[in-house]
C-alpha cells in the first residue's frame, strides 16, 4: 500500500483503519461473550426441559399395564419445529418413551447425570427413581450455531453502516481541523517567485509554528540579500548614467570641433562604445526592476492599451518605422500586471525581433483573449540547442546585430515574476524559417 503524500488523507485513513479495526475486535469480543452467554441460555432451558418432562414421563410409565412392553411415541397435535427432542429409557437400557421426531441413533446410552456433547447435538441427561429410569433431552448443534449466526450478523450490520459514516466524519473533522495549514500553503503556493513577502498566517497549530516562523525568517534573509544584489545593480547602473552622458557629450563636441579625420574617427569610435555602454546600463536597469518583485498589479489593467502604447512608440523610432503589424481583439484582455512591467517586458520581445529579424517583412505582434501574446519574425531558424540559452543574461544568437543579450532575459524575469510563462519557438508556426516569443500572460483579470 502506497501512503497518500496528503497529511489530511494520512489522518483521515490511519484514524478511520485504527477506529475501524477496534470496532471490529470489539464486534468479535462482544459476539463470543454473546455466544458464551447463549450457550448459558440454551444449557439452562436444556436442563429445565429434561427436569420438567421426567417427572410427567415417570407418571406415565408408572401408570402403564405392565403387559405393555412397547415404547411409546408421543404424538404430536400439530407440525412445528422440534428444538428438543428426548428419549426415556430404563436402567437396562430399554426405550420406554420418546418425542414424537426423536431418533434413539443420535442419543447414545446413559452414562450419568448432566451436560454432554455429541458431533451434532447438546445433550442433557437426568434420572429418576433410584437411577431406574433416564431422560436424555437433544438439542442440534446447527441451531445454536444458527443463531449464533444470527446475532452476529445483527451485530454487524449497524457497523457496516457506522464505520463509512465514521471514516465521512474523521475525513470531515481532519479537513476542518487541517483549514489552517492549507490556508498556510496555498499563501505560499499563490505567490510569484519575486514575493519575498512574510507568509501571513493565523491559528496555526503549535506544532507548525515553528515551521512557519522559520520559513518567514528564511524570506526575509533571502529579501535582505536579494535587495542588496538588486540595489547594487540599479544603483550602479543609475550612476553610469551620468558620466557616460557627459563623457558622450565630450565626445560628440570632439567630433565637432576636431579638424583631424584620425581624430574624429576615435571620437565617433568612442561614441559608438559611450552609446553601447549607455543602452547596457538601461537594460541593467530594466533587469533590476524585473528581479526586484512588485510585477503584480493592486489593480486590472487593459494589457492591449499598454501594447499599443509601446508598438507605436517603437514605430516612431526610425528602426521600427512601418516593420511592426498589430492584431489586437475587439474585447480588453484585463490582467493584474504592473503596467511598467508589463511595458518592459513586450518592448523587450519586440525590440529583440526588430533587432533580429529579416527586414523584408514585417515583425508581428498579436493578442489573444485568453492572454497569449506572439511575437513572430522572419528570419533564419534559430537551432533548438541555443533556443534553451537564450533566455539566459548576456546570452546572444548567431547575428551580427549589436546588442548586449539581456532583453530576452528581462522577458523571461518578468515572466516568472508575473507568474506568466515565456516560451521561445524556431521557427515560427506555419513557416519554415523565423522565430517566435508566446508569453502566456498570468493572473488575468
């Protein structure tokens, strides 16, 4: 037998097999005390049958002629069932009366007073007049076991309707008493991997409180550490800004005011480097904010409003000029996101298919009612091999394309923050080539 992995269906079956196993012993106990008494019951009538029957029969047989040597049969006024059956005899032996179905095989010969068995009948034996004349009363086995049976099977059949409704109730009491530790999971359970939050929980039993507090010890070292790394990140990145616009601002007045085409070459060389330096320290950013937690939303948003907002954006920008197609649903698509983090996480998707994508045809973008986002552009297939790495920081396909590997990085944290699912697929469904980002939007509203 497999244990179930349930502490509620543990209890519920180890208590209900334990109550119903006691039952049972008490059942056998109480039926064999039951059948000890009945055996005092049929003994006693037994016993009082022969005693009150021998005194008749020696009357009858003391005032028969003495020529009539036969047995008598006494005869019976009416058909009925016979639980007791006797035979007189002498001291010789001699059959001198028995009951109207008696069968002297079954009685064996006098051998004293009182209680003796036989394979088939309970017998009982008495004896008058200075031991000259005997009584032997019969009773079968099979009719004591009978009703032996009978009880039991009286005694069992309240149980057979007793112990489910037991087992109903222990599962009933369990789940109530267990409401508590499934209120306690399904708060961890709920929440994305962002939420370092303490675990609010209430009446918990003692022998669980400990686990309780450790684990929001636990969350709240591995806030405190995560919240370092994070505020390490964005800070420095936050504070590159700074020099890197104004040492690219020098740069772009050398440009201007140098006569030297040397010169001017190795300032638009270090414009270009000021300029990739400036983008990874907003995608740094961006990732910071993405690991930092607080992606979900107090309230639903209309995710297609954000979505246009930020196609039409990037189609302003001369990279994405007329390259973009958006298909929305008539219907908002609700969903409990932050707005910003949600900006992010789809400027980065479409920013990465811009970026790599054929610019023969156009990058496109559509959303469904049931929250599914795809991002498909043309292209070279990517090999299954490095779509698994993709997602990782600073990891970069097979282009030429400048870029510092992380916006697909920022999508996947987001993502997971948002309880949301990010899947990469080459090459697009229904092509032979391109590529493909579905993000299965979480928490829709």
């Amino acid at each position: 037998m497999i244990a179930p992995k349930s502490l509620q269906w543990r209890l519920s079956i180890w208590l209900g097999l334990g109550i119903a196993l006691v039952w049972a012993v008490a059942a056998a106990v109480t039926a064999q005390n039951l059948r000890h008494e009945m055996d005092e019951v049929f003994d006693s009538a037994l016993a009082e049958t022969g005693q009150r029957l021998l005194p008749l029969a020696v009357r009858d047989i003391v005032g028969r002629d003495s020529d009539d040597a036969a047995s008598q049969s006494v005869a019976t006024m009416r058909e009925h069932d016979e639980h007791f059956t006797y035979v007189v005899r002498n001291a010789e032996g001699e059959l001198l009366l028995r009951s109207h179905r008696a069968d002297p095989a079954i009685f064996p010969p006098f051998s004293g007073m009182g209680f003796s068995d036989t394979p088939s009948h309970r017998l009982y034996s008495d004896a008058a007049l200075q031991g000259t004349i005997t009584i032997t009363v019969a009773e079968p086995q099979a009719r004591r076991r009978a009703v032996a049976w009978d009880v039991l099977v009286g005694l069992a059949r309240p149980l057979a309707l007793i112990v489910p409704i037991s087992l109903i109730g222990i599962w009933a009491v369990v789940r109530l008493s267990t409401t508590s530790l499934r209120r306690f999971r399904s708060e961890i359970e709920v929440r994305g991997t962002g939420d370092l939050t303490a675990v609010a929980a209430s009446d918990l039993p003692s022998e669980i409180r400990p686990v309780e507090q450790a684990v929001n010890q636990l969350l709240e070292r591995l806030r405190r550490a995560l919240e370092a790394e994070r505020s390490f990140a964005a800070n420095s990145a936050h504070e590159l800004r700074t020099p890197v616009a104004a040492a690219l601002a020098q740069a772009q007045r050398l440009i201007i005011e140098t006569t030297d085409a040397g010169a001017r070459k190795r300032a638009r060389d270090i414009e270009a480097a000021l300029r990739r330096l400036s983008g990874l320290s907003e995608k740094l950013m961006q990732l910071a904010r993405a690991e930092g937690g607080r992606l979900h939303g107090a309230e639903a948003v209309d995710t297609c409003i954000i979505l246009r907002m930020v196609v039409g954006e990037l189609s302003s920008n001369a990279s994405g000029a007329g390259r973009i197609e958006l298909v929305l649903p008539g219907d908002p698509v609700p969903a409990r996101i932050d707005p910003d983090a949600f900006a992010i996480l789809t400027r980065n998707l479409i920013e990465n298919a811009l970026k790599h994508g054929s610019r023969t045809e156009p990058v496109r973008v559509t959303l469904s009612m049931d929250g599914l986002l795809r991002v498909a552009n043309a292209g070279p297939a990517v090999p299954q091999g490095l779509l698994a790495r993709l997602l990782g920081p600073f990891e970069r396909g097979r282009t030429q394309a400048k870029g510092a590997g992380l916006g697909l990085a920022i999508a996947k944290a987001i993502a997971t923050g948002t309880g949301s699912s990010l899947e990469l697929i080459s090459p697009r469904e229904g092509h032979e080539d391109g590529f493909e980002a579905r993000l299965r939007i979480g928490r829709l509203g």
